[in-house]
C-alpha cells in the first residue's frame, strides 16, 4: 500500500528475489491458462481462468505466489496481467 506508487509498480521496481527474479508478489494477479471450472475444463472451454500472487489493489496477505483466484480472461482490469518467462539453459 506504501510503495510510492499510485497503482501498479513498473517492472524492476524493487530489489530480486533469491533467484534473481521481480515483481513475483503483489503486483498484479497472474492470469493462467488453467480453467477454473473443473466440469468444462476436459472440454477447454471456460469463461473463469485461475488468477494467483495478489495485485496492489489487495491486501499483504493475498499477495502470496499460493494464493488463488478466479477470472474472466476477456475482462480488463487494473491490477491483471501475465507473466511473461522464458527458459533458463544450464
């Protein structure tokens, strides 16, 4: 809430984590590929996707990578977004 940002962060706002990575919590909520609704999801056809990791516009404790919700893929909102990833060679 006190991060001198009146909505979402810029990307590298703030310190990596361990792996190197920012922005992993509270920023906006991570939309997934995963349907919510289990009776469709054979089907892959749903209107709900699994959002996690909390947006600015949420409380501290529903900014965790475990915490879940669901969404509308086709709705726009502030505090909804992906996370783009690559892969990382050994």
């Amino acid at each position: 809430w006190e991060d001198g940002h009146s909505g979402h962060a810029p990307v590298g706002s703030f310190a990596a984590n361990l792996f190197g990575l920012h922005d992993m919590h509270g920023n906006v909520w991570e939309m997934t590929r995963t349907v919510a609704d289990a009776e469709y999801a054979a089907e892959g056809d749903s209107s709900f996707h699994i959002t996690r990791g909390g947006g600015w516009m949420f409380p501290g404790h529903m900014s965790g990578t475990s915490v879940r919700r669901s969404d509308e893929p086709a709705k726009k909102r502030p505090n909804l977004g992906l996370r783009v990833a690559r892969e990382v060679r050994n």
